[in-house]
C-alpha cells in the first residue's frame, strides 16, 4: 500500500513538472503564435501564470504525500526492527 502511495506522489510530482513546462512556455511565447510571429492573443498570460501556480501546488502536494509515506514506512521498519 505504501509503494502505491509513493508511486503516486512520484507521478503527481511528474505531472505538475510536465504543466508547469507548459505553462512555462506559454508564458515565454507572450501570446506569440504562429510562424510570422503574429500576436494572437498578446498580453494575455493571465491563464498560463495561473496554471504555473495551480501545478506548484500540485507538485508541492504530491512531494508532502511522498514525505509522508517515507516517514510511515521508516516508522514501520523502526518498529518491526
């Protein structure tokens, strides 16, 4: 049960590095798409900065879960030790 904890706070944390990628880009592109560089959309990165910031916090959950599994995991070994 444990390792399947651990698993998915490891993909929760890939998920949110993969979205915070994203919207990484999208915000270094300003708006800019499109080969001739034509502005669709310019000045507006208000969704991308909010999705960098709701996948921070996923990634900062997903770290807590896989915090919290180790410790019950070592506190599990302590006391079969």
């Amino acid at each position: 049960m444990i390792n399947n904890t651990l698993s998915l706070g490891v993909q929760g944390i890939q998920d949110g590095m993969v979205g915070m990628e994203n919207a990484a880009r999208k915000i270094a592109r300003g708006g800019v798409d499109g080969p001739q560089g034509t502005a669709s959309g310019a000045g507006n990165l208000a969704e991308p900065l909010i999705d960098m910031i709701l996948y921070e916090r996923s990634v900062e959950a997903s770290a807590q879960v896989v915090k919290t599994a180790d410790e019950t995991l070592g506190t599990l070994l302590d006391i079969r030790a």
